[in-house]
C-alpha cells in the first residue's frame, strides 16, 4: 500500500499556514521516540553513517544519509536519506530522505517514509511478502533535512524577502479563513470568545495538558506499535491538532483584534472586519519573531485545543 502526495501551487500556500507547527510537533514527536530505542552507530564522516556488519543493531541517525553496506536490524533516519546495500531484517524508516534499496539489497519489514520518497534499483526488489510501503506526503524533504541538519532555525528563521512574503501570504490566508469562519459560525466564535475571556488560565491549563497527552500517546505508540500503525496514529494526531489549532487561532485572532480596536480606536470605526485584520497580523507578528515565536506557538495551541475541549461546556463557563 503506497500513499503518496504531489506539490501543488495551493498547498504551497497552505504550507505556510501548517509549516511552523509541523516542524514543532514533528521535532518533539519524532525525537521523542530517540528515549526509547537503543542505538549503536558506525560515523565516517559528518554526513554519512556507515553501517558494515551489525545483525542485532538498530541504527538512528539525525542529519546524515545511512549506509547500509551488509546486514541491520532495524534503520531510522532523521533528516537524511537510507541506502541499502545489504540486508535489513526489520523496518526501515525515515523523515525528510529517502530509501534507496540498491541491486540484491533485502528489507524484510516496512519502509514508512514522511517527506521524501522510495526507490529500488531492481525491477522487483526484494522485500518479505505482505510488508508495505507508505509515502506520507513527499513535498517536505528539503524542509525537513534541512530542520534535522541545523535544528536552530526553527528558533532564528532567516530574515529574506521570501520570509516576508510568505508573512504578507500568511497575514491574507488567515484573514480569508477568519473571515469565513465568522461569516458560517459567528455563534461558535462568539462563544469561544467569551469561554477565553471568562478563564483564560484554565483554557490555557486543559489545551496544553491535552497537547502534552496526545504527544506523548503518539511517542509511546512508536515504540508499542507495529511502525506502519504508528505512523498512521501519529498522522490522525497532527491532523486532529491541526483542526482544533485552525478553529482557536480564529477565535483568538478576533478577541485580540476586537480588544484592540476598543482599546486605541474611536467607537465609530469599530467593525468586525478590522478587529479580524488587527488579529490576525498581531498574531503573525508573535510568530515571526526569532525565539518569541515558539513560545508564542505553544501559547496558541494550548488556548486553541482547550477552547476546542471545552465546547460543549456551556453552562459551566456562563457559572464562571
């Protein structure tokens, strides 16, 4: 079962919205699983790890392409490519590379690649029957190698007309979204509004206690789960934390933009399309700036998966 994805012109846009918090989680989600394995490696040099004969060694790599050349166990790979040139007895996975099987190589688990893609040099190469294949997406390999090469980007983005490009999209797109949000839904936000507005701390304290469970649910699933599973239940994670992150920053980008508004602006120019706009690049702003962001980040998660807990609790938040 292979799953694939393409690169389109508007998921480039939607990269933007979702780039940020897919380095995070990824980061903290992935490496996490590093507490549990058991690792011996063979160094050449700073980017490759070579790998001769070691049947009962299970190899994790961050920032180098993998070499296989006789015999593993099981291969991980952050942020680098898996050659193999001999035999692996389990899985082989990676995030942001590739796996390249070559001529005679076998691999007798699953290859489970996020970001990049698969190749075998032969016509039908030589994998134990009933073992499967999956490409989760393969539009981020340069982004995520690049993560795993040099993890301190994440914390100071390079100031370029790109990066204030992608901000003035990223300010467009998350007006658009808002807008719409509360054009269909004005009650749902509203009420989110007031539930943030009524207990802020105790959003802040049921969203980031949520983040933290599902994280470390999704990292003991790598170690307790065949990697095919896991890796499925680590993407229903990301996507269920993307859904509730989208529905919270809108509602947190109108109660920033509304408080705003009534904070520095005469009443008769006050109007919910502004408050929206205010938002929106206040919250872009928080985001851009190097370290602050990722604090930032967490903060707006945290709110946004606890308003999105907390819902149906209606009475409970007028009682406050």
């Amino acid at each position: 079962m292979i799953y694939t994805g393409t690169r389109t012109d508007i998921f480039i846009n939607l990269q933007i919205l979702l780039w940020q918090t897919l380095c995070g989680f990824v980061f903290v989600l992935l490496a996490g699983f590093t507490l549990y394995a058991q690792t011996t490696v063979s160094q050449t040099d700073e980017q490759t790890m070579t790998i001769d004969d070691a049947p009962e060694q299970q190899v994790i790599s961050f920032g180098k392409t993998v070499i296989i050349k006789k015999h593993a166990k099981w291969v991980l790979a952050f942020g680098g490519d898996v050659i193999i040139e001999g035999t692996v007895d389990e899985d082989v996975g990676t995030v942001g590379g590739s796996v390249i099987q070559r001529e005679n190589a076998q691999i007798g688990g699953d290859v489970v690649i996020l970001g990049g893609s698969y190749r075998g040099e032969d016509k039908i190469p030589l994998r134990q029957t009933g073992k499967e294949t999956i490409v989760i997406y393969s539009g981020f390999e340069e982004e995520l190698r690049n993560l795993f090469q040099n993890p301190s980007q994440i914390f100071v983005p390079t100031f370029s007309w790109t990066f204030l490009t992608q901000r003035i999209l990223s300010v467009l797109f998350w007006f658009l979204v808002s807008l719409g949000f509360t054009t269909i839904s004005p009650g749902a936000v509203s009420r989110a509004i007031a539930r943030f507005q009524l207990s802020t701390l105790r959003i802040f304290a049921i969203g980031f206690f949520a983040f933290v469970l599902t994280t470390l649910g999704a990292i003991a699933g790598l170690k307790l789960l065949p990697i095919y599973i896991s890796a499925i239940v680590g993407l229903m994670a990301f996507v269920l934390l993307m859904l509730g992150y989208v529905f919270g920053r809108v509602a947190l980008q109108v109660s920033v933009g509304k408080q705003l508004q009534k904070r520095f602006l005469p009443e008769k120019k006050h109007s919910e399309t502004l408050a929206i706009l205010i938002g929106v690049i206040v919250w872009t702003i928080f985001l851009s700036v190097p370290y602050l962001w990722t604090f930032a980040l967490l903060a707006l998660m945290s709110a946004s998966i606890g308003l999105v807990l907390t819902a149906r609790s209606t009475s409970v938040w007028k009682k406050a």
